[in-house]
C-alpha cells in the first residue's frame, strides 16, 4: 500500500499547472502572434477588405459620367425602292423675281448599300447634381464597409482569443488527467498484488481497472477536443489546419481596464456597429436629395458631326453644336412615391441607430457583470479544489490504514479531479468574459 504516495504527489502536484509543449518540435504560437497572423491572413478579413474596393470600383464608374460621353454610330442601309422626289418649279418660292426651283427637279434615291457614320459628344449639366448625390453615396457605402471590416476584424479577435484560451485549458486539464492515469496505473498494480495475495477482493481490482479505463477515454476526449480547437484556430490564422503549434500562458492573461460609469459612451463611440449605423442614416439621407433630383429636367450639351456614303438624297456632311432637354414633368405620382419611400428609409435609419445604441448599453452593462461574476467564481472553486485535494491526502492515509473501503479513496479521486475541472473553467470563463467585454468595448 505504501507504493501509492509516489502517485499521489504527483497527482497534487500536476494540479493547475498549465501544459507544456504537445511537441517537442511544434513552434510556439504567442496570442500576440496569433492575433497579427489572423490580421494578416483571416480569410473573412481579407473578404471584408475587398468589399472595400468593390465600392470603390462603384464609386470611379459613377465619377466617369460627368465627363463628356462619347458615343459612334454606324448605320448601313439598303435600298430596294427607287424612291423619287419632284421639287416643283417655284415650290420654295422666288428670289429677286425668279421661281426656285427655276423648273422641276427630280432627286432619286441611290440603289445598293448606303452608310452613315456619327461621333457624338454628350456632356451632362443638370445631371451633374444627381450624379454628385450618387457619389456622396458610395463615399458613404465605402466608409460603411470599413466599419463592416473593422467589426469582422473584432470578432476574428474574440474568437481567436477565445480558441487560445481553451487550448490553454485544455492542456493544462490533459496534464492532470495523465497524472490521473498515472495515479489509477499505479493504484491497479497494487491491487493486483493485493488480490493476489488474497488481501484485497476482486471486485476492488475490478474497480481500480474501471477507474482507471473511465480516465484514458477521458484523455482520448480531451485529446481529440484540443485537435479540434488548434485545427479552428489554424483555420483562423488563414494556414493549413494540420500546423502544428504549441500555446504559452505568457501574455495571454486577459487585462481589461475600464469605467463603469463612462463604458457605454466610451463603447458606442468606438464600436463599429453604432458608426456603421450613423453612416447609414447620412445615406439615407442623400439617398432623399437623390430621390428629389428627379423633378429636374435631363439637360446634356451635345456635339454631333456625321457623314454619309453612297447618296444623294442627305448632305455628305453635318456638324452641329446644341442643348438637348428632356422633362419629365407628370409620373403619375411616381416621383412623389420615391420620395416619399425615401423618407421611410430614413426613419427605419434613424430607429436602427436608437436601437443600435440601446443594444450597446444593455450589451455592456451585461459583459461587466458578467466578467465580475466570473471573477468571483474563481476563489470560490479554487477553495473547493484545495479542500477536494486535503480530502484525498485524508483518504490516502484511512486508506493505508484500512479504515475506509477502495470506492471511498476512488471517490475522493474524483472529487478532486471534478475541483480541478471547475477550477480551469472558471479561469477560462474570467479569460472569455474579458475578451467579450474588450469586444464589446470596442477594443481594437
């Protein structure tokens, strides 16, 4: 019976130090590391970047339309009627007495193929309004994708952090659940030579054995979990899953520094989410000066020259310089309509910036509660997880001394490893609740 305090203390020792390294050769990946590879690689972010410059592709197309238009027009035609056209003498009246034409003149369309070609210069001028609106607008839409990359920047973070955190965990839960198994190997050794020396009963072996096959599943569960959270966090980093790596504690604890009274306001000033909101009430309101530019006329200063092949009937040549207007004075309506619809979007803005805000606060206040909650579970199972380990050294001893049975020492085994449990998920719950709350807050 005295080979168990061997296993014992290592078992009271292993508890709550964190793990090692997984590999010997696995590069050690710092949360610092983690979140600038994440920055620089994160799929969703590099996504979120490109959005960037879609709009601003949008933005250029629409600048391009206030610059002259430039248009060609080719025109092929092919007469299959002999059209005449008789200008009777006098018909366009007389010059100093005399009739014009002085007699019939007979003017016949060219058989075969006829072609006229035109260049076309069209510069808007009342349109440049509209066309000013429309890239307020994108400028607008531009910005609101920057604080769309910049709010899926942040929750990268948080779940960076978060994956980190329960890999530390992890690791440090599998270092005691080997000593576990170490304690339970030892354990079943002694009971084999005890039952075979008829001082212990088989069903005590049988006991150790089962205690001990619950505590390798347990390590296999564990193992594949953590496989699982660094395979998530590859995926994150925008690397090949199967990268090995190994986590430090090192600057990893969480540290979040704030005011109670000043967290909300200092929240809904930095959190992209509430900017975002802002930006789409400025848009909804360029989105009514749009809207309204439709009473005005479609006013374009345009320049013309064509020519023609192959006929007699049109001059060879024309060039002309001139405004061309279009008003569309009656739509039924539907001009106001637009407007009108316009001005709804703006409410739905506005009410979805009031809302935005309200959520922010309640979200804060939530998050502060919570980390101290957290917070305070900590000493509390730490307390727990010292009286389970002082109830398993008194266990050993009644035990050596045969005044308890083997299930009472089990139990008490795992008493200590269930204190332990808690005792690592507080502290991951204090490192989760502190990120949430940076997030929340609007750290970068």
């Amino acid at each position: 019976m005295m080979n168990l305090r061997p296993a014992l203390i290592a078992i009271l020792v292993s508890i709550g130090l964190t793990a090692t390294s997984v590999a010997d050769d696995a590069q050690l990946l710092t949360l610092d590391e983690a979140l600038s590879l994440a920055k620089a690689q994160n799929l969703q972010l590099r996504n979120a970047d490109l959005q960037i410059n879609v709009v601003e592709e949008q933005k250029k197309a629409v600048e391009s339309k206030q610059f002259p238009q430039l248009s060609a027009h080719v025109r092929g035609l092919q007469n299959f009627v002999d059209n005449e056209y008789t200008f009777e003498q006098g018909s366009l009246g007389t010059v100093g007495g005399s009739p014009v034409p002085s007699s019939n003149v007979s003017i016949d369309t060219t058989n075969g193929f006829t072609t006229h070609y035109s260049l076309t210069a069209t510069q808007p001028l009342v349109g440049l309004y509209e066309i000013g609106l429309n890239v307020d607008k994108l400028k607008t839409e531009q910005e609101i994708a920057r604080q769309q990359s910049r709010q899926t920047e942040q929750s990268v973070t948080l779940q960076v952090k978060q994956l980190y955190y329960q890999i530390l965990s992890d690791e440090s839960a599998i270092e005691a659940t080997k000593s576990s198994i170490r304690f339970n190997e030892e354990l079943v050794k002694i009971l084999k030579d005890n039952v075979a020396q008829k001082t212990e009963l088989e069903y005590q072996l049988l006991n150790g054995e089962a205690q001990l096959a619950s505590t390798r599943h347990q390590l296999f569960v564990q193992q594949n979990d953590i496989l699982t959270a660094k395979q998530q966090l590859n995926v994150l980093l925008g690397r090949e899953i199967s990268t090995p790596f190994r986590v430090s504690p090192a600057k990893a604890s969480p540290s979040v520094a704030f005011n109670p009274d000043d967290a909300a306001d200092q929240a809904i000033a930095r959190r992209p989410e509430t900017m975002q909101a802002r930006l789409q009430v400025e848009a909804a309101e360029t989105g009514i000066e749009i809207e309204k530019s439709a009473y005005l006329p479609e006013v374009n200063l345009v320049a013309s020259y064509g020519r023609s092949e192959n006929t007699t009937l049109l001059p060879d040549e024309s060039m002309y310089v001139g405004l061309i207007a279009k008003w569309d004075f009656f739509t039924w309506g539907g001009n106001a309509s637009n407007v009108a619809g316009s001005r709804l979007a703006l409410k739905q803005a506005l009410n979805s910036l009031r809302d935005n805000e309200d959520q922010i606060r309640a979200e804060v206040s939530q998050n502060i509660r919570a980390l101290e909650v957290a917070r305070t579970l900590v000493p509390v199972t730490e307390m727990a997880k010292k009286a389970a380990e002082e109830q398993l050294r008194v266990s050993f001893n009644q035990y050596k001394a045969q005044t308890i049975l083997l299930s009472d020492l089990l139990n008490a085994q795992a008493q200590l490893e269930e204190a332990n449990d808690n005792y690592h998920q507080a502290l991951l719950g204090v490192w989760n609740a502190s990120a949430e709350l940076e997030q929340a807050l609007g750290e970068e």
